[in-house]
C-alpha cells in the first residue's frame, strides 16, 4: 500500500511539473503548419514584390506566434466579451461566410422581365424636357423680380417672334436653352421646386414665373418626352444586378431567420423582462 501511494504521488507530480512536451495539453500547443508559412511568405512576396529571405521568414513566424500567444491570452482573460469592434467583425465574418454559400441559379429573361414590370418605379426613365428660359436675379433685383418676371412674361406673349426673349432677363451661368433635359438633372442643376413644376406647365408658350435655387424664371417649353419603363435589352445588366442583389439579401434574412428561431429574446423595460417573439416569415414580427 505505502509503495501504491508513493507510485501514485510521484506520478502526479511527474505529470504535472515533470512532464516536459508531453505534459503540454493541446490547448497550449501552437503549431504554424507548411500552409501557413507559404501564406506568410506569399502575404510578404505581395507587399515586398519580392520573396522573403530565411531571417524575414523566421521574424513573420515569430510576429505569427506572438500575436497567437495574444490573442489566446485575451481570450483567456475574456478580454473579447463585450468589444464592439470584434462582436461587429465576427458578425460580418458570419455573413460573409453565408453570402459565399449563396449561388443563385442565372434567371431567364421571363423572370427578369417580370421584375423590371413589379419595380418599374426603381427602373422608369425620367422624362425629358426641352425649353428655354428667362432668368431674373432674385438677389440682385431683390423684391421687384417677381413683379419684373410678370412684366416680362405679359411683353413675350404679345411680342413678335423675332424678340429677344433672353434681353429681358438676367444673364445665367448654365446657359438659357436646355435639351431633353431629365428631371433628375433639372432638379440637381435648378432644385426640387424647379423640377416639380416644369412638367405643370403647357407646351408651346411662355410660362412662370416658377422659382429656383437662384431666382425665378420664365419658361417656354418646346418639347416634352414623358417618362417610360425602357425594353429589357436596354437595361439589362442594371435588372440582373438589382435581382441578384435582392435575391442576396432575401437569402440572409432566411438565414438569419433560422438562426433566430434557436434562440429566445428576452428584453428587459422598466416593468422586467420580457418575451421578444421572433419574426414571421414576411419578416413581420
């Protein structure tokens, strides 16, 4: 018995002071494999333009093992709990990893038809306007730009075709004829209000004043192209990108539906906790 609890004594101790490599648990094993080190030497040869000498490829090793040691340390301290900046890079790791498993079959061109027809909105081509126009300097003429605009408008529609119509106004630096202009670019280039009362006004005679980011403005419009879903083979590089990136998202919120449903979302208020319930599948909750 004595020689049982000796044996026994000794093993323990050997085991745990004396045990050298093989008292080394997995856990505390770091090993750089021959994968590893050809990425560390590719990773170098990329920057560099050029491959690492032995003394730089065993400083890459030794940085490698250092930052392991780190990192293993940190978790050991519980030092990644509660860091935004790696809970948002595991997430984003997380969603990588399911949109590389996400390979949609080519849609037909009937499939891609239907969808431009159910987002014609998102695809619609901006009507398009050609018209001259009649500039007063609101800052320049201050209040009595509008009644000068109205002056000038009742002078236009009695005057002979061959009056200068742009004499009777200010000079403008974008220039005072504009064609097929779209809405989008008369919005960019004059603002919102601008845009939005153009397509108002009649065809074929003068017009306003309507205002602008500069001022006001007399307009004639000469011709109106009004807007219109183009043909498939127009656009269709921008449909399939749209329904790829659509089908993309609709196939991470499936995916992150499912992983969800493993979990119960308990939010404490001020009454206690209570029961978050999970979405349905139309994404409502």
């Amino acid at each position: 018995m004595h020689f049982l609890v000796l044996g026994g004594v000794l093993f323990l101790a050997y085991a745990r002071w004396g045990g050298g490599e093989a008292g080394v648990s997995p856990g505390q094993q770091i090993v750089v494999s021959a994968a590893q080190t050809r990425h560390l030497a590719a990773t170098f040869e990329r920057a560099w333009q050029r491959p690492p000498t032995t003394d730089e490829l065993t400083g890459l090793i030794e940085e490698h093992v250092r930052e392991e040691i780190y990192c293993r340390e940190a978790i050991r301290l519980g030092l990644d709990q509660d860091d935004t900046i790696i809970r948002r890079r595991l997430r984003q790791k997380v969603e990588f990893m399911a949109e590389d498993q996400f390979t949609p079959a080519p849609p037909s061109d009937a499939e891609l038809q239907e969808f431009l027809e159910g987002n014609a909105a998102w695809f619609m081509q901006d009507a398009g306007f050609t018209f001259q126009h009649v500039y007063f300097n609101a800052e320049r003429r201050g209040d009595s730009a509008a009644t000068d605009a109205r002056e000038a408008l009742v002078s236009l529609r009695a005057a002979a075709p061959g009056l200068d119509a742009i004499s009777l106004g200010d000079g403008f630096m974008l220039g005072h004829d504009f064609q097929a202009a779209s809405l989008t670019f008369l919005a960019r280039m004059f603002g919102g209000a601008f845009a939005t009362e153009l397509p108002k006004l009649p065809v074929g005679s003068w017009q306003g004043p309507i205002e602008s980011g500069y001022g006001l403005h007399l307009v004639r419009i000469e011709s109106a192209q009004p807007g219109r879903l183009p043909e498939l083979a127009e656009v269709r590089d921008a449909v399939l990108a749209e329904w790829t990136d659509r089908q993309r998202r609709e196939a991470h919120e499936a995916y992150y539906e499912s992983l969800q449903a493993h979990y119960e979302i308990l939010v404490e208020s001020s009454g206690g906790l209570t029961n978050q319930p999970a979405a349905d599948e139309g994404g409502n909750p």
